[in-house]
C-alpha cells in the first residue's frame, strides 16, 4: 500500500507523497478488490449462476466465505458438500484429516 502513492508521485514528478496519491491508491486498490464479486453479481443478474434460497437440499448449505483480496469482503454463498451416509453422523472431513485449522473448525 505504500509504494503505489510513492509511484504516483514519481509519475508526476512530485517530491512529497500527497493524500490525493494515497486517496488513488486506495480507490483502485478497493476497486481491484471488488472485480471478483462484481462478475458473480453480474452473472447471477443474467442469470448465469441461479441460486435457490428456499426448500431444502440434501449436502447442501448457506456459507458464509471471507475473501482476502486487498481489503477482506464477507459474501454469502450456497456450500455445495458431497454427502454421505456414515457411522458418526456429521463429518468434518478436513478436521479429520487435520487440513483445517482452528478457526475453521471452530464451528464443528
């Protein structure tokens, strides 16, 4: 986050680093961020990616995903599980297999 200020100034021959090239900085940095969300929200209004919000699916549940892309963003999502039946009901599969961590398996 400090570089691209330092090159705007440079691009303008500036000595000091002003908040109009921090201001920039932060402007495309949140825009580069919001590219991902931004295409899934224009493919679901054309109907390209069709979530259902009502009835019931087996191996199927509501998340809630964090993406870390600059600036952290929480976007709800359908979780789409392989399901199973199994011995002990319920599994994590990557607690089980430790590939989670603790923060991830907190819920479970």
């Amino acid at each position: 986050m400090i570089r691209k200020p330092i090159t705007y100034a440079n691009q303008e021959k500036e000595k000091l680093v002003t908040s109009s090239h921090i201001e920039r900085a932060i402007e495309e940095r949140y825009y580069r961020s919001s590219l991902i969300q931004e295409r899934v929200r224009e493919m679901i209004s054309k109907g390209i990616i069709k979530i259902d919000i009502s009835g019931v699916a087996v191996g199927q549940v509501n998340g809630l995903s964090v993406l870390q892309m600059g600036i952290s963003r929480s976007v709800s999502r359908a979780v789409l599980l392989p399901a199973s039946a199994g011995e002990k009901g319920v599994v994590n599969v990557e607690r089980e297999a430790e590939m989670s961590g603790p923060t991830h398996t907190k819920a479970c």
